[in-house]
C-alpha cells in the first residue's frame, strides 16, 4: 500500500511539473504581446500604440471599428485601414506612435494586429484583451499590404 501511494504522489508531482513548465513556456510566449497596448485618443481623433517591450514589433495594422448589431463575431463592424488606421511596419522597443483615421468617427473602437520579435501574429482589442491569431495579420483585416501600404511613422519614446 505505502509503494502505491509514493508511486501516486510521485506521479501527481510530475504532472504538477509539466503543468508549470506549459504554463511558464505560455508566460514567455507572450511575453513580448503583453507589453504592447493601443488605445484611441478622442481629443485628437488619433489611435496610440505603444511598445513597452524591449524589442520591436513589425506590421502593426490598427483600426478603428464601430459597434454594430450585425453578425460580425466580435459585434463589431471592421473598417477598412484605409478609412479608419493604418499599418506602421515597424515600432522599436520602448516606443509609441500613431495612426490617424481617415474620417472622424463618434464612437469608434480600436483594435490591433502585430507581429512579435519570433514573428507570431497577435491582436489586441479595445478592452486589452490579448489572442494569438491563426492567421496572418493583414489576412486579419482582409487585405494585402501592397493594397494598403504602410502608414508614415515617427515614433516617439516612452
């Protein structure tokens, strides 16, 4: 009996082992994707983002969506870059800059897409919530970047 239960806390403490070495490979996984953030700045019609990480992040694509009632999966209508963000290809480490909508908006939402330093594409949404994407970022928004092309940038430090 005493052989079973060492063979049972045995076993319990390797899964318990895994199950902190997953965890911590998903901590650095996203570590780079948790230090990016945008946010939209009414007083000046411009969306922020911001690098807080220590490497640099590649084909930001962030735009602005509207709240709708359709049937959209996230409940929001998507517009195009074009007409509400755009795409900057780089932004260094420890850094913030803008894109600037098109039009004015009442309401609008912002939202992001990105690629980290190993190149895994992520997005972020209004309410920071952070989801590795299955596909590529500019697939996200339904366009190629040669049909949008790139938003002129000067980031700034932070």
């Amino acid at each position: 009996m005493a052989v079973a239960v060492s063979l049972m806390t045995v076993l319990h403490q390797r899964q318990r082992e895994i199950h902190l070495r997953d965890e911590e490979a998903q901590r650095q996984h996203r570590a780079q994707a948790d230090l990016i953030s945008l946010w939209f700045d009414d007083s000046r019609d411009l969306i922020w983002i911001e690098n807080r990480s220590e490497q640099p992040i590649y084909e930001v694509a962030a735009c602005l969506m509207l709240p709708s009632g359709g049937p959209a999966l996230d409940g929001h209508t998507h517009i195009p870059l074009a007409a509400g963000g755009g795409v900057v290809r780089v932004l260094p480490p420890r850094h913030r800059t803008f894109v600037s909508p098109a039009a004015s908006i009442s309401h609008p939402v912002p939202f992001m897409a990105f690629r980290d330093v190993h190149g895994t594409p992520w997005e972020r949404d209004h309410n920071g919530n952070l989801r590795q994407l299955a596909t590529g970022i500019f697939e996200r928004f339904g366009v190629t970047s040669e049909q949008e092309g790139y938003t002129e940038s000067f980031p700034q430090p932070i």
